[in-house]
C-alpha cells in the first residue's frame, strides 16, 4: 500500500453538494462497491448496526416526494411551513445519481449502549466518503430535512428505537479541488508520556 498516496486521499475528502454533481448515473457496481466497504467499519460486539436504502432512478423522486410530504405536515402542524422548503425537497434527491439513507438499527440481542452503535454508523459512513473520494465521485452527508422529524422514522419504516442518521448524496463531478482548513493537530492533542 502507498501511505502517502492513503494519508492523501484521506487529507483530500470533502463534501461535496449535490448542487455540484454533474448528469449521470454511477454504476451500480460502485455503488456496491461502497456498501461493502461501509460494512467493514468498526462494530461494537458484532451488532453491525447500520442499515442502508439506497434510492436510484426513480426510487429519488418517491424519496423526495415522501420527504417534501413528511416536512409539509410537520411544519404545518408546527406553523413554520415554507413553500421553497418543500420544493427543495422534492427536488433535492433528483440531483444526485444515488441517495442512501442511513439507518442506526438499534440491537435488541445483545446489550449495548446507543451511543457505541451511533459510532459505529459514523463509521461506516465514514467509509462511504472515502471511497467516495477514492472513486473521483462527490459525496454529501445530509442530517437535514426531515432526519430528526419523528413522523419519518414511521414513513420509512424504522423501529421506535431505531435512529435516522440523515442521507448520504452520491453524484458524478468534475475534478473539485477543495483545500482543506483544520487548526493544527497540536491544538488537539494531549501527549501523555509521563504521568
């Protein structure tokens, strides 16, 4: 393995909007392809609590009317509703060559804290953006929308213990170069050699 060329594509990760991705379906292979390395993400006592449902050609335009519908209710209900909201997400997912929404399935065999299978699904969406990148295509973690509106969690189909974790955009791009901005690792970092 090249580390430089690893320690690179790692540095080089970005979201990148929907808004950004060019017309064209991703191969279906890919998509597979970034499932699977997703799955090989860190699981805390085997309990491989991610789910995934992956919207593709016409599959986005249900999601976005499901999502638009979800909003309109909710909002309505909460006297907040806006028109341009509800457009943009109907039309949100159509931008995209693929959605894949990302599911926490909560174990019910084996006792565990919320907290490490929430990690565990970072995890894995972590991976989704890195071969992603490693694929030359954008990608975009959405937590916004309807994600934390509790009438979606019953749309799609989740359990009550289950969590939405929000919706991963996947597209075809030009070669975006985005320079990174973090404050110096040293910031972060406690080094304990003596105690």
């Amino acid at each position: 393995m090249n580390i430089s060329a690893f320690n690179q594509m790692i540095a080089s990760r970005r979201s990148i909007y929907p808004r950004d991705y060019k017309n064209g379906k991703i191969e279906e292979e890919i998509i597979w392809q970034i499932l699977n390395n997703a799955h090989w993400a860190p699981t805390h006592k085997m309990t491989v609590p991610w789910r995934f449902k992956v919207y593709a050609g016409k599959g986005r335009k249900g999601l976005g009317r499901m999502q638009a519908e979800i909003y309109k209710n909710v909002a309505l209900e909460e006297g907040n509703f806006l028109t341009a909201k509800y457009e943009n997400l109907a039309k949100a997912p159509l931008r995209a060559s693929h959605v894949i929404m990302i599911i926490m399935k909560r174990s019910t065999s084996v006792k565990i804290r919320e907290v490490e299978e929430i990690a565990a699904v970072g995890c894995a969406v972590q991976n989704i953006y890195l071969t992603a990148n490693a694929y030359g295509l954008g990608g975009y973690w959405s937590t916004g929308g309807v994600t934390y509106m509790e009438p979606a969690k019953e749309a799609f189909g989740l359990a009550e213990e289950d969590r939405l974790m929000g919706f991963f955009y996947l597209g075809k791009i030009d070669m975006v170069k985005v320079e990174g901005k973090r404050p110096p690792i040293e910031d972060h970092v406690e080094w304990m050699s003596e105690i």
